[in-house]
C-alpha cells in the first residue's frame, strides 16, 4: 500500500483500529528449565486489551477449530454439562459444588465473556509450549497494573497430563509478586486455564469455568483483585468479593 494512502486510512478510521491484539511487546524470559518457561511481559494499559481478542495466529486458529469440531456447547452449555455431571453422581458432599455451578451458571456469580486481548496474551503463549489438543494442562499467569502500564507474569511449563490438578505459580512468579508489591503495582487478576480433554473414558469434557475448591482456596490466600479462568475460547471473571461467596 502507498503510503499516503496508509495515511489517508489512518486519518480516517483513527490509529486505534492498528493496535496489535496481542500487543506487539516482547517478553523476557525470567527462568527456563527443560519443561518450559515462566515470562514477563510489560505494556500500556488501554481500553483494546479487555475487549475481544480477533486472533489470526495459527496455533489459535487451529486449537479454536478444534474445540468447535469436539462440542457445539458454549460456556454456558458447558457449565451446564458439568452441572449434569455432579447432579447424577448424587452425592451429599457435591452440594456446595453444585450450588457453586448453579450460581454461576445464572449470573449470579461471576461474568462470562469471549476471551480477550490480554487474557490471550499467556494463552499464545502456552500453546507455543504444550499442544492443548493432545495435552490437557494448565498455564497459571497474574496480571499487575501501576499507573498506566500492565504487566503480565505467567508460568508455561510442561506438567505432564494431570487433569485433576492445577498448574502451582512457580518460585519466581511469587518472588516477582513480592517485587511488584514493594514498588506499589496493584495485583489485578490471577488467571490459569481449563482445558478441554476430548477423549474416550471422560464423561466430562473439561472446558468449564466453574473455579476448583482448590482455585478458591488459593485465590482467598493470595488475594488479586479478581480472578480469571479461560478455556481459550471464553473466560469467567470473578471479584475478589465473589471468591468467598462461591465457597458457601
Ligand atoms: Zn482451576
């Protein structure tokens, strides 16, 4: 394209249409080992990275297509089959878990949207780690705000398959939250990930948003200001008010 007529597009249709989701930033690599990575990365805060990411980058492309060949359910659809899932085993000390589901489901708790810029930040990230479509494993990041920048740190390992637990925040996430807290940044959000696990012998197909006791009990401790879960295609947020309320 010439460039007065690149110019003429950008008069007209104003600079924020150019900005990159995700945000043209690199990372550094705060430590390695054999499995993976924990990265920062430090940007402008603006108003495009928490609204929906349009993302065009292969690796996302082709887990988002996956997904859509698996199940037609949405988050909702989802938490819904979840919910099923709990209600026919039919056990007493399933109750507050249902009820957590339940609560979400109607919007009582919590606030369902499509994944966003930020959030698709780690989420990139970690598929350049672990292929979500053969593997069913967690990444675990948090987000810091101080005046107008964000910073995201997040932990992408290769865990093994291990359905049933979370990713823990490496030695160097929780050191750099020490850090940051010293020098005044605001602990915005805890965020990690549910997979989908698409196989034969899982009756529950992974995916839903509803937070773990476990998730609960480790944002109560650590305490942001909300706390994010993903599946990649939407995400659940819940305030640091709601984190108890679900636990009851
Ligand atoms: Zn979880």
């Amino acid at each position: 394209m010439k460039p007065f007529i690149l110019l003429l597009i950008t008069a007209l249709v104003g600079p924020l249409t150019w900005a990159a989701c995700p945000p043209a930033v690199s990372k550094s690599i705060l430590f390695e080992n054999d499995s993976g990575y924990s990265a920062e990365w430090t940007f402008k805060n603006s108003a495009e990275l928490r609204l929906r990411a349009d993302l065009s980058e292969p690796a996302y492309l082709d887990y988002a297509a996956w997904v859509k060949e698996h199940t037609p359910l949405t988050a909702i659809g989802l938490l819904q089959n979840h919910l099923n899932i709990l209600i026919r085993a039919n056990l007493p000390t399933l109750a507050n878990n249902i009820q957590k589901v339940q609560d979400i489901i109607s919007g009582k708790i919590g606030d369902i949207h499509p994944l966003t810029c930020l959030e698709s930040v780690p989420l990139l990230e970690f598929l350049k780690v672990v292929d979500l479509r053969e593997h069913s494993m967690e990444f675990i990041a948090s987000v810091y705000t101080h005046a107008e920048d964000s910073k995201i740190i997040g932990d992408f390992y290769f865990t093994g398959d291990a359905t049933s637990v979370g990713a823990a925040e490496s030695q160097i996430a929780l050191e750099k939250r020490e850090e940051l807290h010293r020098s005044g940044w605001v602990f915005e959000s805890i965020y990690h990930n549910h997979p989908f696990v698409f196989r034969d012998g899982f009756t529950d197909i992974g995916g839903n948003l509803a937070p773990s006791e476990a998730d609960l009990n480790y944002f109560l401790r650590i305490a942001p200001q909300t706390a994010i879960i993903s599946n990649g295609i939407d995400s659940l947020v819940l305030q640091n008010d709601e984190f108890l309320k679900l636990k009851n």
